[in-house]
C-alpha cells in the first residue's frame, strides 16, 4: 500500500514539476517572439508610411496590424501577457526640431512631433516599451533604452563636400489607446508631406534638437549611422548631450557643422485603428 | 503466494492498485469530460485569430504594392488554413478552405450616360471548419474583409473608398480603390499553411472632374448587401452627406438578371473622382 501511494506521489510531483517549468520556458519563449512582433509591426508601420511618402498619395491607405499580447497555452495554464499601443501627439513628449544656428536669432525651420508606443505588461519575460519616434524604433527595457532602427538618414559624399537626407514622420493628430491581448487593426495614411533643403552659409550651423525620453538611444543613434557614412564627429559634426537624461526641458542637440545642403522629408501621418 | 494469502498483505496490494486505478480513470475521465472540450476551443479561437491576422497581412500587401505602383513586384503573406490540433489527442484540430474567384465581386464605377470610369473584381474567401467554436467565413471583396459568424457579417478592413468634403469650397471628392485580381480560380482545404504571392502587373490612377448634373454611380455586387449598405452610408454621412433623392446621394439594392445581388451608391453633385485601379496576380502554393 505504502509503496503503491509513494508511486502515485511520485508521479503527481514528477507531472507537477514538468508543467511548472515548462510551463515558465514556454511563455518565455511566447513573450519573446512577441516582441520581436511588436518590432516588425512597427517596422510594417514604417514601411508602409515610406511608401505613402514617397508615392505624395494623400488619397488612399495601407492596412497594418498590431498583435497587443501572447495566445498562451491551453494544456498548462500559462499566463497571457498583454500590452498597451498608444498614439501620442504631445510635443512634450516627444519633439525634433530642425534650427538654423546663425548665432543671433536660431529661427526653428521645421519640427515633427507625436509618438507611438507599445508598452508590454509580461509574465516570464522582461517587461519592453516600444517607442516610434519620427520614424524611429526604440526600446526601453528597466530603463535601459536601445534603438532597433534609427529613421532614414542618408549621407552622400559630392566633390565639394557632403550633403545629408533625412525622412521623418509626424505624428500629431489625434491620440488614442488601446490595451488587452487581441490583435489590432490599423488604418496607416498621409494627411500632407512636405520637403525643406536647407543651405547654410558660411558660420552657419544646422543643429537637430530631440527632446524625447529616449534621447540616449537617439545620441547613440545619430554618432553610429553619421560615422558609418563617413563623417567625422567634432569635423563633420558634433553632439551636444543633455546634463540629465531624463530632464524633460532639456534635450539633445546634434549640429551639422559642414553639410552643402540637408534636406528634410516630412510625411505628416495619420494612424487610425479600425 | 500461500502465506501471503493466509496473511492478508497480498490483498491489501491487489485493492490499493485497484484504486490507484479507479483514481486514473477518474482523472482521465474529468480530462476528456472538461477539459479536453475546453482547450479545443481554445486551440480554434487561437486559429481564428491567426487566420485573420493573415488575412488583413494579404490586404496590407494588396495596399503596399498598390501605392507604391512597383509593376512587376511582390509580396508574400502565409496563411493557415487551420490547427492539426493540440498535443493531446489533436483535440482542437480544425480545417479550413479558400477560394479565390477572379469573376465575383464585380465592382462597376458609371455615370447616368453609360460612361464606365473603372472596374474591379475577384474575391478571397476563406471558410473555416470548426467542431467546438462558431464557423467563421473571412471574404476580401473590393478590399474590404468581411467576418461572418453565426450569420452576422462584421467589417474588419474597410473598402478603400474615401469621401471628403472641403468646407471652405463645399467640394466633393471621391477616391477609389479598385482591385482586380486575376490568376487561376485556385480552392485549397486541410490544416496546413499555404503561400499567397501577390504581384502587382499594373496600376494606373486616374483624376476626373466631374460636370455638374452628372451622377456617378458604384455598383458592387455582393451577397452581404446589408453590411454594403451601412459602410457606403456611413462613408458619406461622416463627411456631412444627405442621403435621399434630391440630396447628396442615394443608395438601393437589387438582383441582376441573373438572381445575384448587388448594392448601389449613387452620388449626386461630386466635384471630383479619383480612381486608382491596381492589377495583381494572386498565386497560392
């Protein structure tokens, strides 16, 4: 009898442990694969706003979609994780302003504002916040803040010197959240675009101001994709860094110290859900 | 086997495995009574929302190569037409067909004289085959994807139709989408997952200024007239249109020679008409 109740217990600890750590491995591995969708539906998002950008199409749109938490699992119980996608338009929260610095007046030329972000609520993985930023993926895990794509910045080196492209997307129209675990609908379009190139004259600077919760990721950003494209910080450019980070009325300033000419492609963007 | 006979240890064991039994079986039987239904709807519901995910990925694409206008390109999209069931005893294993038609879903844009402006056509339909939950059928037509369960059809995608008014010139504008998709009449069943490649062969937009007196209408032929109807209407009151004869725009239903249904939306007074009509191959392996 003592040996036949030992076996039961055995078993019932034996099946017990298994779907405990299975149970842990599995949603992780869920909760990983789901940010890593998270990032692709914010580089859909991208792609698509490119597309209407360079297409000048105010007319139509391009459907997307954002899956907000994990299915989990039916046989062991496993917990959902769900998550936040919000649309944001303060410029508070998140502002690039494009300045010419002439050492008297600096007059802003042009700016973008408005964000979206995705913050997950997750059970056996790391909590992540996804942030899109004038076209830009950044992610914020306990604080410590990484870029997954910076917006498209291209630099193209002429005989007389270099000039630089910049697109960027604004977000400044209506906001809205939505939270749970189901998957989103998203209605992407272009209300207007506009293009500014920029010539400075001589002792003229054109500096680029973020003022942004993930200015870290930004400044990272901004010195890897300028150098990788052959300039020079402290020749070509430089990077002016906020004392404190995280001071909302400070920001990061990053000045263009020798381009021919910059230009600034601006898709003014509506994301509505469905 | 004599003395344990004679003192009773043997039968003590032969009852207590009997009863260890008796408890498996009854565990096994809450399992398969409970618990088994249970997470056989969770796997359908679970494919239902895959399904439909894939579905508005085939749309996103659609969209993609009809704004860009890059002839000749593509794209691709999964789509799962059911679950082969979870590790269980495959409870929850479900299937699913599609069929793409290039004939149905005949969209015609004309005016009063008999002028044709643009044309769509063809349609994605999926069916799902479920034993725990609610069958679902997920339609493309004209763009717009369309769930029905239990006999109700919901709107998930809208058409690409959009009405503007400005209200400083109190012009009207109407922009329209048009897709054909052509490529063999392909109907696919089972569990698996399949490949849609869209591939854009042409697009051409086109811009009309509309002379004063002339009415346009859009004709889509369809078997969900009812959810039509309220998406065109709701599409021109929320730019401040007046439905009615005599107003901004009328909208009626009917059935062809040939008993197939249709919807019509007539607007009076438009300014403005852009059409974009994109050609895409559909191919399914």
């Amino acid at each position: 009898m003592a040996t036949a109740v030992m076996l039961f217990a055995l078993m019932l600890s034996l099946g017990s442990s298994f779907l405990l750590n299975y149970g842990e491995v599995s949603g992780k591995e869920n909760e990983m694969h789901h940010l890593t969708e998270i990032d692709s539906s914010f580089m859909r998002i991208r792609n698509s706003m490119l597309k209407l950008t360079r297409s000048e199409d105010t007319s139509t749109s391009i459907m997307n979609r954002m899956t907000l938490g994990t299915p989990g699992n039916p046989y062991i119980g496993m917990a959902r994780s769900s998550g936040e996608f919000s649309m944001d338009p303060d410029p508070n929260h998140f502002k690039m302003e494009v300045v010419l610095e002439d050492g008297a007046t600096d007059p802003v030329l042009n700016s973008v504002s408005g964000s979206m972000y995705y913050r997950g609520n997750n059970y056996y993985f790391n909590d992540q916040d996804y942030y899109f930023e004038a076209g830009g993926i950044f992610i914020n895990e306990y604080d410590f803040i990484t870029r997954s794509v910076m917006p498209s910045v291209l630099i193209q080196q002429t005989q007389t010197g270099w000039i630089m492209e910049m697109e960027a997307y604004d977000l400044s129209s209506s906001a809205w959240t939505a939270t749970g675990i189901e998957t989103l609908a998203l209605r992407i379009n272009m209300a207007g675009s506009f293009s500014n190139v920029i010539t400075p004259f001589p002792g003229q600077i054109i500096s680029l101001r973020v003022n942004s919760p993930n200015e870290q990721a930004w400044a990272a950003g901004f010195r890897e994709v300028l150098r990788i494209q052959g300039l020079v910080e402290g020749v070509d450019f430089s990077l002016d860094e906020p004392v404190d980070w995280t001071d909302p009325g400070d920001h990061l300033e990053v000045d263009l110290l020798t381009p021919e000419n910059f230009q600034f492609n601006v898709g003014q963007m509506e994301v509505s859900l469905i | 086997m004599r003395n344990s006979i004679r003192d009773g240890s043997g039968v003590t064991n032969v009852v207590s495995i009997l009863m260890i039994i008796g408890i498996v079986v009854s565990l096994m039987g809450m399992v398969f009574a409970t618990y088994l239904p249970a997470w056989g709807k969770d796997v359908e519901v679970q494919t239902k929302v895959e399904v439909m995910d894939n579905i508005i990925d085939l749309r996103s694409n659609l969209d993609t190569l009809s704004v860009g206008g890059d002839t000749g390109a593509s794209l691709s999209a999964k789509i799962r037409l059911g679950s082969t069931g979870g590790p269980l005893f495959g409870f929850g294993r479900s299937s699913g067909s599609l069929d793409m038609d290039e004939e149905s879903g005949l969209v015609t844009v004309v005016d009063q004289a008999g002028n044709t402006y643009g044309q769509g056509r063809g349609t994605v339909v999926y069916r799902s085959n479920h034993l725990y939950t609610e069958d679902q059928i997920i339609s493309m037509e004209m763009g717009a994807l369309i769930r029905n369960e239990g006999g109700v059809d919901i709107l998930k995608g809208p058409p690409n139709i959009v009405i503007k008014r400005d209200e400083n010139t109190d012009q009207t504008t109407i922009f329209i989408s048009l897709f054909i998709l052509e490529g063999q009449d392909v109907s696919v069943s089972g569990t698996q997952s399949y490949m849609i490649s869209s591939t854009l062969l042409s697009e051409e937009g086109s811009e009309y200024d509309i002379a004063a007196g002339t009415d346009i209408t859009i004709t889509i032929m369809t078997e969900r007239v009812l959810l039509w109807t309220d998406t065109l209407r709701e599409t021109a009151e929320e730019q401040g249109l007046v439905e009615g004869a005599g107003n901004d725009f009328e909208i009626s239903s009917g059935t062809d020679v040939l008993g197939n249904p249709f919807v019509s939306f007539v607007i009076h007074d438009l300014d403005i008409m852009k059409i974009r009509s994109s050609v895409f191959s559909l191919d399914v392996y």
